[in-house]
C-alpha cells in the first residue's frame, strides 16, 4: 500500500469532495488517524468526509484502483485500535452522513446514516416515546456505524443484549465499490445467509456500513438504581443470583475501591456508603410495582445476613440515579492518564466464579507492584481488567510486560472457553492473541470470508485477521 497518495487520485478526491471533505492537514490526520487505545503514531495520508453512500462508493472505486488501503472511521472511541491508520492508510470517516432519516413509531424502527451519533439516535427514538437501548459511557461521541461494526455491548446487555440484537437493516459498500442492502429493516426474513450478521463485529474489514435500520423498544418503568459495598468478587455472584431471581434487572455492574477512589478524587463525587468495601455492586431494575422498595429492602437484608454485602444506597430520584452511575460510567475516562493496559475478557456466568479466582492469583504475581483496577458488567460475564502503567515505567515497557501477563491471562480464558476480546473488538490490540478464542479453521475461513467482499484487501487491513 502507498504511503502517499498519488498525485491522480489527490485531484480526483478533491474535485469528488471539495476542501471541506478532503483534508490532509497535520491536526486532522493526528485527530482522524487515532482511537482512544493511543496504541500508534497516526500517519494517515488523508481524511475523506463523503456525504452520501454514491460518494463513498467512489472513494472505494478510487482506493482500489489507485491500491490505497482505506481505514473506516466512525466515533473514534474504540479500545481495540480498530480505528488506528498508522501506516499512512487513507482514513473513510462517516462523520458527515449523521442524519436520522425517519422513524416508524408504529413498526417500532428508525433508519438513519452510519455518522449518527449514538446519542442523537437515543433522542430521536425518546422524542417518540420509545428507545435505543445500548447504551455506553461513550455514547456522546460513538457513532452508530462503529457501534455495528464492532456489535458495541454497553451497561444494559444483561436486559437487552448487544448491538446486534437491534440491527433490522444495513446498507454497506464492499470492497468492490458495491452497495448491499441487507435484510431491508425486515422482522421475518428466511431467504438464505444473512450478511447482515457477518457485517455486524466485522471491524470494517469486510464492508463499509453506511446506513442501518435500528429496532426499538419501550422504555423501562422508573429505573432505579442500588449500590452495595461486597467483601469479595465471590459474593458479588451470589448477589446477582439473588438479584436476578428478585428484581426486574436492567443492569448489574460492578468495580472495584481502587476504581471508586479514582472516580472520587477525579471529579469531587460523594462516597456512595459510609464505609469502605474491596467491590461494589450497581444494579439497576425497574420499579415496575409499588413494592418494589419493600422487596429490594427484603433482598439487601437477607444478602447482609449472609455476609454478601455490608452496605446499601438506593435511589430515590432521578438525579440520585444518575449521581450513582457515574461512580460506574466515569471510571474508564478517570483512568485514560494512566495509559492502561485494558483486558476486555468474557466467559459464561456460570463460570465468572472459577475465572476470578485464577485471574485474582495471577494478579498478585505478576502484578504485585502495579494498580489494578477492576470494572465491568458481571452480569453478563464480561470484566474489565486495566492495569495502570506507573510514573516510573516507560510506556514501552510496561506494554511488554502486560503483554507477556495476557499470553497467562488468555491461556486461562482458553482452558473456561471463553473470550480475549468481550466487546471491544480484535483491531490491532488484540490480533496476535485471537488463536486464544477462536481456531486456525475458524481464522482461516475469516480470510477467506473477506477476500470475496474485498477481494484487493484495501479495507482496514492488518486489523483482526
């Protein structure tokens, strides 16, 4: 691939996009060529903006003749390094074409252009008295293209699942130059292989998405949220299997005092409970009856009496709500100046338990005399590990060193069959240790799934696969 772009292909672009969506000035192509991992020095050769999918199917009729690899960009929030162009790829960013296209209140549906920030998104569907349910701390800034193209997770998967529960409909241009209209926002559709799932987590290796068909839904019945101080990771699971059998769940997140202490001293924040705990435990749940709060008090009772949790705070407005999330939402950007090492790991519920229990003895050999703060939404399986590199450790070293713990951490993943990347995708960060989750056969059909959609290899290559 060329590092610089020819000069045919530089006059083309600017007579297809003009000066506002050609850029190639040095702020842009640091602020374009980057993602929030910071894992490579950007070094893109250009930012494209197109407006509209003809003009993206130009783009990729240009970049494929001209052999220029192209990196798709959405929000930019991804912690994978899917986003990174760093090898003076041209960056295919969506930013303009942000437009909600219309909504079906009736059909419960809204379409709208991959730019779309997942926020405005959320407010449209509100503004109809209805949903977007995946939600993330990053949802201000995330777009809904790189949320399908890396099938975003969020807070409230325990309830609704993940991005790819909500895709009805894509429109996405291959590497060809062609334009796929996948599944067409239909709710019942039997006419053989859906690429419509293919496309969902593909990290831009297959397709560009350039518009999406979002299911929607009612929204929940007064949520509330409830915060409880647990002396160990073992009682949180006894806590969420009370919780689920007790409570209508939207979501159960927990974190660790390291991570609360961050959080608080980081933004001036209240502590939750009067005293300290190694965990806590954020739940969140519908008040769908009037006893709801007799019954939530019946539970944190009998989770006391059984040593699960020594303190409790529940919400009892929505500014308290929103108060108490953020203990939970604020942690991953409180600790971004650390530049963490973050392990985004998944096995089955059922088998957390055996999981903490060789990761928390890994951790006291091989991270003795490193923070490690933990986070993540237990509920369904997924933990966030962030060890924090120190004042006195390089950045290159302390990467070599927690690259040589995940090739232990992952081994432990692979004997619980579960996943080295829960939802923040393969990209760049996570390449090297994919053979942990998924086999060589499996790899290898990846390959070869992506050579007929991009048959020149110009999207996003060297990411996943």
């Amino acid at each position: 691939m060329k590092a610089v772009l020819p000069d045919v292909m530089t006059a083309k672009l600017q007579e297809l996009l003009g000066p506002s969506g050609f850029l190639t000035d040095a702020e842009s192509l640091t602020a374009y060529g980057q993602d929030w991992t910071r894992i490579a020095e950007p070094a893109p050769s250009g930012v494209v903006l197109p407006t509209s999918t003809t003009q993206v199917q130009a783009i990729v009729s240009l970049a494929r003749s001209h052999k220029v690899a192209l990196v798709p960009s959405g929000g930019r929030t991804g912690l994978s390094g899917g986003a990174v162009a760093a090898r003076g790829e041209l960056v295919l960013s969506l930013a303009r074409m942000n437009k909600v296209l219309g909504i079906d209140p009736v059909g419960r549906s809204l379409t709208c252009e991959a730019g779309a920030v997942t926020a405005m998104v959320q407010e449209a569907a509100r503004d109809q008295g209805l949903m977007y349910p995946v939600d993330f701390a990053s949802s201000g800034s995330s777009q809904i293209g790189g949320n399908i193209a890396t099938n975003a997770g969020g807070i409230q998967v325990i309830r609704y699942g993940m991005t790819r529960n909500w895709v009805t409909g894509l429109k996405v241009v291959t590497g060809t130059g062609e334009l796929l209209d996948l599944n067409k926002g239909l709710l019942k559709n039997n006419t053989g292989l859906d690429f419509r799932h293919l496309m969902i987590g593909s990290e831009g290796v297959l397709g560009i998405i350039v518009e999406a068909t979002l299911a929607l839904t009612t929204p929940p019945a007064n949520p509330k949220v409830l915060v409880l101080g647990v002396p160990s990771m073992n009682a949180i699971m006894s806590v969420l299997e009370h919780c689920q059998a007790a409570l209508p769940l939207l979501a159960f997140e927990f974190f660790s005092d390291l991570a609360l202490d961050k959080v608080i001293s980081a933004h001036g924040l209240q502590q939750p409970l009067q005293g300290r705990y190694p965990f806590y435990a954020l739940v969140e749940f519908e008040e769908v009856n009037p006893d709801v709060d007799r019954e939530v008090l019946a539970l944190v009772e009998k989770c006391m009496a059984s040593g699960w949790v020594g303190d409790a705070v529940l919400s009892h407005n929505e500014a308290q709500r929103r108060s108490l999330w953020r203990l939970r939402e604020d942690i991953s950007g409180t600790i971004a100046r650390w530049t963490p090492y973050k392990n985004d790991i998944a096995t089955t519920v059922a088998q957390v338990p055996a999981l903490l229990a060789r990761v928390e003895k890994l951790i006291e050999t091989r991270y003795a005399d490193l923070e490690v703060v933990w986070y993540g939404h237990i509920g369904d399986g997924n933990l966030h590990l962030n060890i924090l590199c120190p004042e006195t450790m390089s950045v290159d070293e302390f990467q070599q060193h927690c690259k040589s713990v995940s090739t232990e951490l992952f081994t432990i993943l692979a004997d619980l069959g579960g996943s080295v990347s829960a939802e923040h995708g393969v990209g760049l960060l996570k390449k090297e240790f994919l053979g942990y989750s998924r086999s060589q056969f499996e790899i290898d059909l990846m390959r070869s799934i992506k050579r007929e959609f991009d048959p020149d290899g110009i999207l996003n290559p060297g990411k996943v696969i």
